[in-house]
C-alpha cells in the first residue's frame, strides 16, 4: 500500500514537473519574441517569389527602411545613418529590381507589392512589430504598409515624403526657378527636360538634376561619394512610370492611422515641399513636423545634427532610451 502511495506521489511530481517545464520554456520563447537580437550583417532572402537583398546593423527596436522604389540601392542610407542605429536595429532594404534585389516584370512595381515586401521580411525575420522608415516614395510605400498592416507598426518616420502627384505641383516649379541664378541652373535645367531611354541616360539624368535636391553645391560636393557608390535602376523607374497607383488615394485613409509619426522636411526641398509635409501633419492624427532649415531633400546628408538630433527627442518623448 506504501509502495503504490510513494508511486502515485512520483507520477504526481514528475508531472508537476512536466507542466513547470513547459510553462518556463512558454515564457522564455515569449520574452525572446519581444526582446529579438537580429544578426548583423548582409543577407538575401525570397520573398513573394523574388530574391530581396537586406542588411542588418544596429541594435534596439527593429526598424524597417526600404529604398524608394524607382531605382536607388540601399547606399543611399546606410553610409551616413549610422546614427540611426545607436537607436534601433535598423534594416535596410533594398527594393525589389534596386541595388542586389532581383527584378520583377515592370508591372509588378506597385505600392501595394513593395508593402508586400515589406511585410514578407518582417515575416522572414520574425518580428512581431516594427518601426519603418521612409524617404521620398519611401513615404508613401510605408504609410501604405500600416495602412494594410496596422497592428504591425510601432510608429513611422517620414522624410521628405511627397504628397499627391509632384509633376503637377506649382511649388515645384516655383521654387525651381528661386535658383536661377546659380551656375549650375541652366545645364540642371536642359537635364531636367531630358527622357531618359537607357540606363546610361538615367545616370547622366540623375546626375545632372541634383543640384536642385540640395540646399547649397557646397553640401552636395561634400556628399558625391554617397551616390558614387549608390546604383541607380533604370528598370525600377520603368516600372513605377508603368504602376496604376495614385499617390491621391493615400490621402482618404491618412486620418484612421493611429501610430506616432514623424515627419521631417527640409525646408529647400523644392519636390516634397514644407507645404506638402504640413499637410500630411494635418491629416495624421498622431503626427510631429519638423522642418529642417538650409537642407533640401536629404536632410540627413545637409543637416545631421538637426536630423538626428530631431529624431533622439521624438523618441524620448515616446519613452524609447536613446544615446
């Protein structure tokens, strides 16, 4: 009888002992999800049936930044926001047919499949919720993602994002004209005209209009080395001439996104204007402006202590600690 009570107390602990198990192995997979310590370095993974080039660097909360989409590769940032990742563990994408990601058909370059790439990555790297950054159409891409995904955005940072279809804004060709009278106006100009038919064409485009995306050539001279190392796609441009998106429709559904946003602008930004960035701080419920003086569309290149230092306040605001 004392034998078959000392068993029954033996199964009894051994399952005690069981169920404790699980339970602190439950509890250490949970803490390891919200505390994920993604691996530095450069990576290649498949997503919706394409291979996408990704570089992680940094430590802290996983921040997402994709190129624009019309043909940069990842250089364009990574060189000079560094900074960034003393306050996340950033994740620099490249877009799908930019830098070493793989070509879709031209079709195939709509902001709907860039927040499918996205969301695919974040998926692939296992991590419950993000931050996104976005620069130019960077902006509208991930305001599109946490419009589809809302549950899996922290909070944005938005830089230099258009508003609506910038071919068709006075501004631009207002503030185009403000610059007429520096050396370089007339060459940018007749560049400016130009459309490109070859990916050589495209280079000698880009190169030629961007004078008008910086506040001063002495900011831009001390920059070159930047995008003398980005590579420009042709193809991606192509595609995203050839997309049936409307930038406009963002707008209906800008009011119904609840996360912190912060949206940053330089004040010589002659394409996406401050005027531009207001409204999207009037139509975001949850949103902070800040406006950088003497930069234009590369704010963090002309004025990084405005830029990041702008960004450190945002963040402590939300609590986030930060260097």
């Amino acid at each position: 009888m004392r034998e078959k009570t000392a068993g029954r107390y033996f199964i009894l602990f051994g399952l005690c002992l069981v169920l404790f198990w699980s339970s602190a192995c439950q509890k250490m997979r949970t803490h390891s999800a919200k505390n994920i310590q993604l691996i530095n370095g450069q990576f290649t993974a498949e997503i919706n049936h394409l291979k996408l080039w990704y570089k992680v660097a940094g430590q802290g909360p996983v921040c997402i930044l994709s190129t624009p989409g019309w043909g940069p590769s990842s250089e364009l940032y990574f060189l000079k926001l560094s900074q960034l990742e003393d306050m996340f563990t950033m994740v620099y994408l490249d877009s799908r047919g930019s830098g070493r990601s793989e070509r879709p058909e031209l079709h195939e370059y709509s902001m709907s499949n860039f927040a499918a790439d996205i969301e695919g990555l974040r998926n692939h790297l296992e991590v419950e919720k993000i931050w996104l950054i976005g620069h130019s159409d960077g902006g509208p891409m991930v305001l599109t993602y946490t419009h589809k995904y809302p549950d899996r955005v922290k909070g944005l940072i938005l830089v230099d994002a258009p508003v609506g279809d910038t071919s068709k804004n006075e501004e631009r060709a207002r503030r185009m004209q403000l610059r007429k009278g520096e050396p370089w106006f007339d060459a940018a100009m007749k560049q400016w005209g130009q459309m490109p038919q070859t990916q050589e064409e495209f280079d000698l485009y880009i190169k030629g209009i961007l004078p008008f995306f910086f506040s001063s050539m002495e900011n831009l001279e001390k920059n070159k080395a930047v995008f003398n190392q980005t590579s420009l796609s042709f193809h991606a441009t192509q595609g995203r001439g050839q997309s049936v998106d409307s930038l406009g429709d963002i707008m209906d559904w800008l009011p119904e996104l609840v996360q912190p946003v912060l949206i940053i602008v330089g004040n010589d930004d002659f394409i996406c204007t401050p005027s531009g960035a207001q409204i999207l701080h009037t139509e975001l419920p949850h949103s902070e402006l800040l406006v950088i003086e003497d930069a234009g569309h590369f704010p963090w290149l002309e004025q990084p202590e405005q830029f990041f230092g702008g960004i450190r306040i945002f963040l402590t605001k939300l609590g986030y600690p930060v260097k």
